[in-house]
C-alpha cells in the first residue's frame, strides 16, 4: 500500500505556492545561517562557521517531505537497503537527483551549483513547473533558482535573513507585548554600551546573563556569563571588531547582539506553523525538547503541556504570522519557547525562518506512522564506525527494534536519515586507527514512555555492542 504525501506536505506547498498541486524541488541546506552570518559581526569566539561531513548529510531529511511527484537534490545516492525499508513502509518517495563529485565540506547547495549537469536537470524539471524550496533561503539557493530558472517556492534570501535574526524575534515580541526574559537587542555600539551596564548591574546581583549572535546556530554563538569582568571583556571586543569592520567598509560601527538575563526553566519547547503567501497562518504542531545533562537529546510529542498552555501558544503563533506576512515572509516558521519552574510560558525565545528538525519528523504523524494517541521520541543515536556500514547490514543489528510495518500500534524505530551514518567515511575525521564517528536519525514510536525508554536503552545497547561483532 502506497500512501499520499502527508497533510503538511499539502499545506506547505499551497502556503509557498498558492496550489497543492505544484511540484517541490528540495533541499536540505542545514546550517543556511552559516551563510546569513557572512559579513555580520558576531561575538569573538574560536569555533568557525566551517561545515561538517555529518551535518551537510543531513541533506537526506528532505527526502521526507515531498511526494511522488516532487524532486530532492542529494548529495549522494540512497542507499538502495535504506530506499526499500522507505518504500516498505508505504512512502511513496521524490525523484531523488544526486550531485556530482560532492564535497563533504560544501553544502548540498553549493555542490548543486558546481554540477552543470545536474543544472540542466534541474532546468528540465522547471520548465515542468516546478519550483525550488530549501531548509533555508540564502544567496546561494537564490544563484541556484537563477541559474536554473526554478522559481523561488520561499521568499527573497534577505527577507528570510532578516526574520531569523534573534534582533528581529526580540524586537518583535517586545511591540507584540510577548513575555521575555529581561533583555535588550543591539544594533549600534551605543545600544550595546546601554545593554552592557544593565546585564553588569544583574550579575552585581547575582544573576547570570547570555550573550547571542543575531545569526549564531546549533549552539555556536552563545556565551553564559556569570562574572562582570568577563562581559566587560567581551564588550571591549565586540567594539573593537566593529570598529575595525566600519573602518574598513568606510560606514558607521554596528553589532547584531541580544542580551538577556539567564532564566530558570522546566523545559525547552519548539512549535511550528506554516504562512501562506496570502498572509493565512497554520498552527501545525508543539514538541518538547529532551535533555540529559544540559544536552539536547530529541524531541517529544505530544508536548507534556496543559490545554491553557497548548492555547497560548496557538494564540502567539497566529500573532507572528500576522506580523511575519506583513513583513514579506511565508513558509514554516520554528519558534523555540520554554516553560518556568511555575509552569509559565516564554513564547518566543527564537524565531527560526526555515524548517527545523521537528518539520523532517511531521512524516511520523501526519504520514500514518504513528497513532494520535502514541508517544513519539525523535533522537539520534551516535555510532563509531571503521568502515562503512550498509543499512541491510543495521537491520540485521536491530531486528525487532525497528518499525517495519504499520498497523493499529506501531512500534519501533523509524528511521529518518541514513545518510549521516556513512558521511565521515572516507573522509579526514576518517582514520584507520580510529574510524569515524556516524549518527542514526530516527523517531521512536510506542505506546508510553515507559515503552519509549525501553526501546531507546534496547537500541543503544545493540549499536554499542555492534563493533565487537563484526
């Protein structure tokens, strides 16, 4: 039994192209605020926007969102094990087009545009009517639609920018009267000499403050402070970096930071909804981060919230996505929001303008893989590997773990992204004494979280045993 592409799949298109019916090309550009950030002063850090083997194969979650009748540009092939467990379970899949000669380091993007053979396929399909939609929109999905006359499915690279800027989403909460944590946005050197007295005045007192990058992501661009001499360290910098970047670009010193005071809470959130082109807003779901130790270990859902909190934050969804489409932006919006000891809601701590992880795990539910009263977790699973490894082979180590068939209860591990287990081979972080390290993607699917936390502590102790017996 082959089954349609889900609801969201349908309401993103109508939302970024006005028909349900119009093909997608995809691609999953992870990290596009990499791009965004270039030329933006940002706070002096060590780590680099430098990419990843593993993240730029996340491009594979893509693959999950369109249809029969839409395209996904790949980095490399499916593997032909991973495409028949897809295919088994019922998902009718894209046309999947793959680069040539890719590049762990380049974005799916950037070796789309350094493939002129794929360009011409690319143009092919455009002249069918199709259209080009991305995780995110930057200059380079814009020279890609340019070069291949595939129409933009999104709004302009500077529109999406300027929305996923967390001076946009503080500045944006702060006229909208949404609950904050105390804090400032900064775009000059004097709002950032203001900032800085007041965030001194709260660790005088004890309190802790953070410091973010307007364009910072997956962590990178967030520092914690708890001592007044390290803020005034780093405002000296960031004043300095400024004043270097202005003289030598002959304008006015700018800087693109948030301040804000560090709050306590019970959990992190993360909820999305989808603007039309004719300014409609669809609330399309809330999930609860997981964390074990400070870090994030997946998603959640449903959200453990109560009705009056699930409400709030369709109110506050409706409210950015009026704001937002008057703005010039449609597609997915992702806000991260968080929940205090005392069950209060901070709606808006960021506002993401392109998909998030919870958009590639909408399959699950909307796409029959789990009932609506079932818990799903969405995780990853690290491995380390000395060579690559097919999924046939990964099937066989968590035979009976993994959700093959549907039903009335399904139950398993879904596998969502393959691709990034095998993406380090073969490449620097790949060496013979040592081998690499890979991560499975994958939303487990069960009845309870009692279920949830036995199937995840079943699969982890397979994959840790696994080296010892190949």
């Amino acid at each position: 039994m082959h089954l349609p592409s889900s609801g969201f799949s349908a309401r993103l298109k109508r939302a970024v192209t006005g028909s349900a019916d119009t093909p997608l090309v995809f691609l999953g550009n992870f990290e596009v605020e990499n791009h965004w950030a270039l030329g933006e002063p940002a706070l002096p850090r060590v780590a680099s926007h430098a990419g990843s083997a593993v993240v730029n194969r996340m491009d594979e979650f893509a693959l999950l969102l369109g249809g029969k009748d839409d395209h996904v540009v790949l980095k490399t092939a499916l593997d032909e094990g991973y495409r028949g467990y897809l295919e088994g379970l019922g998902l009718e899949l894209p046309t999947v087009h793959v680069v040539a000669g890719q590049d762990p380091q380049r974005t799916v993007s950037e070796d789309a545009l350094a493939d002129p053979e794929l360009l011409r396929a690319l143009s092919a399909v455009a002249a069918e009517g199709a259209r080009l939609t991305a995780h995110g929109i930057s200059t380079v999905e814009e020279e890609l639609a340019e070069r291949t006359g595939l129409q933009l499915g999104a709004p302009t690279a500077a529109v999406c920018k300027r929305v996923n800027s967390k001076v946009y989403s503080r500045r944006l909460s702060d006229e909208l009267g949404i609950r904050q944590a105390r804090g400032w946005a900064c775009e000059t050197l004097e709002e950032l000499a203001e900032a800085v007295a007041a965030a001194g005045e709260l660790l005088a007192a004890g309190r802790k403050v953070v410091l973010k990058d307007a364009f910072g992501v997956s962590g990178k661009g967030i520092v914690v402070l708890d001592s007044e001499a390290r803020l005034g360290r780093l405002h000296r910098m960031a004043v300095q970096q400024a004043e270097r970047a202005a003289k030598a670009a002959g304008g006015a010193p700018r800087t693109a930071l948030v301040i804000e005071e560090w709050v306590a809470k019970r959990c992190d959130l993360n909820y999305q909804f989808t603007v039309g082109r004719d300014g409609s807003t669809h609330f399309d779901f809330v999930k609860e981060l997981l964390t074990e130790g400070g870090v994030h270990k997946g998603h959640r859902i449903p959200a453990r919230l109560t009705d009056g909190q699930v409400a709030e934050i369709e109110a506050t969804a409706l409210r950015l996505g009026e704001r937002l489409a008057a703005d010039g932006y449609h597609g997915v919006v992702g806000v991260d929001a968080m929940v205090d000891p005392d069950e209060g809601l901070y709606p808006v701590i960021e506002i993401n303008a392109r998909n998030n992880m919870s958009t590639y795990q909408n399959v699950v539910h909307e796409g029959g893989l789990a009932g609506a009263d079932d818990v799903a977790v969405a995780r990853h699973f690290p491995l380390r590997l000395t060579r690559p490894l097919p999924f046939a082979e990964l099937a066989e180590v968590l035979d009976g773990l993994l959700l093959t068939e549907r039903g009335p209860r399904p139950r398993g591990l879904f596998v969502n992204n393959y691709a990034t287990v095998n993406a380090a081979a073969g490449t620097a972080a790949d060496t013979e004494a040592d081998g690499f390290e890979g991560r499975l993607y994958g939303v487990l699917v069960g009845a309870s979280d009692e279920e949830i936390e036995a199937l995840d502590t079943a699969i982890t102790r397979r994959l840790a045993a696994y080296p010892e017996r190949s």
